[in-house]
C-alpha cells in the first residue's frame, strides 16, 4: 500500500471510530418507555458495535507487509472481514424489523434466505485458505483479490434487497421520513463499496456505513423514541414536552387548546376479538384522529387507550368544531361496518387559560376531567 493511501485509510478509520463511538454512547443514553423501542435500541446499538469492529478489522487487513502487524493477525484479519461482512446486513434487516414493526412470523422466508446466502458466504470463505477463491496472498505476503472476491459482495446485495423489499411491504407503519431513511441507508454503503471495487486501496465501504448510520440516527432511532410504536403517533414523553412548550409561550392574544380522548368499551374489544383486534383497534382509532385534523395538530397516545390531541387554536368554537368533525367520522366509519368491533370515543376539550398559570399536570388533568365527565354522560355511550 502506498504511503498517501495508507494515510488517507488511518484517517478515514479514525473519523469513522470516532462517529460511531459518539453514536453509541447517545444511543445507549436513550430512554426506551417501550419494550419495542428497547429491542430497536438493542438491535441499533448491534449494528453500530459491528461496524466499528468491521473497520478495525478492515484496517488491520490493509496492514501489509514492513508495517509491524504479525502475518497471522493480517491473514487472519482478512478471513474474519470476508466471514463476517454479511452478517451486519442481517442485523441490519432484523433492526428494519424492529422499526417497522414487522413480526417474525411474516419475515420467517427472509430470514431462511439471508441466512442462506451467509452460508453460502460462510462455505466459499473457510474454503479459500485453500482454493484462493476470495483471496490469496503472494510470495511476498502481499493480498489479492480471487477471481470469487465478488461473492461476498453479491452475498450483501442479496440479502440488501430482501431487507428493501421486506421493508416496502410494510411502509405504512413508518412515517414518510423514517421510511426513506431506512429504505436509503444500503446506497450509501453500496456507492461507497462501487468506488472501493473500482479504485482498490482506500476502504470506502465500511466507513460510508458509519456515515449512514449517522442519518438513520438522526431520522429513525432517535426521532422514534419520541413515536409510539403501534399506532406512530407521537408518545407520552413527546406530548409533554409540546404541551409544556404550549404553555411557556402563551400569553394574552395567544394561546391553544388540548382534547384528550377515551376509547370506550377497549377491553371488550381484547375480550371479544383478541388482542391483535385490540391493536388494530387502536390503529384506527389513530387513523381517524389523522383524517379529523389538520396536519399542524398535534396528535399522541396518551396512555393505553387514550389519546390527546393539541390545537394550535385557542377558540372554544373551533375546539367544538373539531370535537363535533372526530365524532362524525367515528359514525362514518362504524356506520360502513369495516369492523366486528365499532369505536367510540368519550371526549374532553379545554382552551387553555395563561391567568390560570397551570402547568403540564394541572391542564391534563382538567381535560381528563372533562373526558370523564362525558364517558359518564348518557350521551357517551353512544360514541361521544
């Protein structure tokens, strides 16, 4: 290896490292409220820690002769990349899951392909030591490509594509953003894989995906400790910190108004119909507040069976307006007999008073007053 490509490849190691050191340690930072964002963290965390250990390796490999690393750590070093470079993939796809909410049973024949086509990268590797197929090195100890080194990297992109068509099978349980983030994240490393096929000796590869992850970051991980993970609104954690926000810039001439909402009869649905039922009763009870709103409302799951809904208007008519249009759409749907289950919702709305100078719990509680207020109506039962 020549010296500018030597160093070109140390700084390239170093930046990266650092990258996915200061995603780690954020990620671990992290607060999962939920079992789901737990296991996402895991599997991120998983995909990170690889990486790093991917480029350590992939630098040792470039180490070649007169550079003080020991022939067996280079050999070696190059076997371990070959072996394990697939497998990050695979995590990958299992991180994708977690995200997308995509439960094992409807992945099980991606999960037998990409675990397939390891094995198939496992075989042609423990072979090469003999057959050069992947590599081999010359009478100078120096590495070269075998006239299989393509597997690998075919290995990779096949189990890539399966993760990308997994993933857009099941697109409506992300956001538009999270999904283009997600669906994305396999160019970067590929264009950077291209260019390291092309002009052998830097390791572009391995060290766009520390780059890449840096985005899923940004636009998936960390944005979806914020989100619910069954129906994709905004969570507990995100509406007080907006709610709280509401509050510090109200004043005279501004202010907003808040609705939280009950979903009625929710246990007979999961005693009824079981509890996919119940999730996907909660899905379409998310569903309509969407279509009920303007897309500058604020809508999370409060808890359980209860959402909130924050308006950015602070006119009681307005406030009754919005009740009145959720109500009509609940009837709208029940009345199309979509479900053996029909929603109903009881309803609390209040505009928020400054002179009141109530925090976060005081106005929630107000509203939940209100809500309950009507759930005990006679006028509640029919769907509030």
């Amino acid at each position: 290896m020549s010296e500018p490509a030597f160093f070109m490849n140390l700084g390239l190691c170093i930046s990266s490292l650092t990258l996915l050191g200061f995603l780690a340690v954020a990620a671990v930072g992290q607060e999962a409220e939920a079992e789901a964002s737990a296991r996402g963290k895991q599997c991120f965390l998983a995909v990170v820690l690889l990486t790093a250990l991917l480029i350590l390796t992939d630098a040792v490999s470039r180490c070649g002769a007169g550079t003080g690393v020991s022939v067996f750590w280079y050999r070696a070093s190059n076997f371990l990349l070959f072996f394990f470079n697939p497998l990050l993939s695979v995590l990958w796809f299992t991180y994708v899951c977690e995200k997308a909410g995509i439960n094992r049973g409807s992945a099980v024949g991606i999960r037998a392909a990409q675990w397939a086509a390891m094995g198939f990268n496992a075989v042609f590797t423990l072979a090469t030591p003999f057959t050069g197929w992947l590599y081999s090195f010359d009478a100078s100890g120096e590495y070269r490509r075998g006239p299989l080194f393509w597997v690998t990297s075919l290995t990779i992109l096949c189990i890539a594509v399966l993760t990308e068509v997994c993933l857009a099978l099941h697109r409506e349980y992300l956001e538009r953003q999270q999904f283009w983030a997600l669906m994305l994240f396999p160019l970067i490393p590929l264009v950077g894989s291209a260019v390291q096929v092309r002009f052998y000796g830097i390791a572009w590869g391995l060290d766009s995906t520390a780059f890449a992850l840096l985005i899923v970051f940004v636009y998936v991980q960390n944005r979806n400790m914020d989100i619910d993970y069954l129906t994709g609104l905004s969570n507990r954690r995100k509406l007080d910190s907006r709610m709280k926000k509401e509050i510090a810039f109200s004043g005279p001439g501004r202010t907003f108004s808040a609705i939280l909402l009950d979903l009625d009869h929710f246990k007979d649905i999961n005693d009824r119909f079981g509890h996919s039922r119940g999730d996907e009763a909660l899905q379409e009870a998310a569903s309509l507040l969407r279509q009920s709103l303007r897309a500058d409302a604020f809508i999370a799951r409060y808890g359980g069976d209860e959402f909130c809904v924050i308006l950015n208007n602070g006119e009681e008519k307005t406030l009754e307006r919005v009740m009145h249009r959720i109500a009509r759409n609940v009837e709208d749907f029940n009345a199309g007999q979509k479900r053996p289950y029909r929603i109903r919702f009881s309803m609390g709305g209040c505009v928020y008073d400054p002179s009141s100078r109530m925090g976060v719990r005081e106005f929630q509680a107000l509203i939940d007053g209100q809500m309950y207020s009507d759930k005990r109506a006679p006028s509640g039962e029919s769907g509030g």
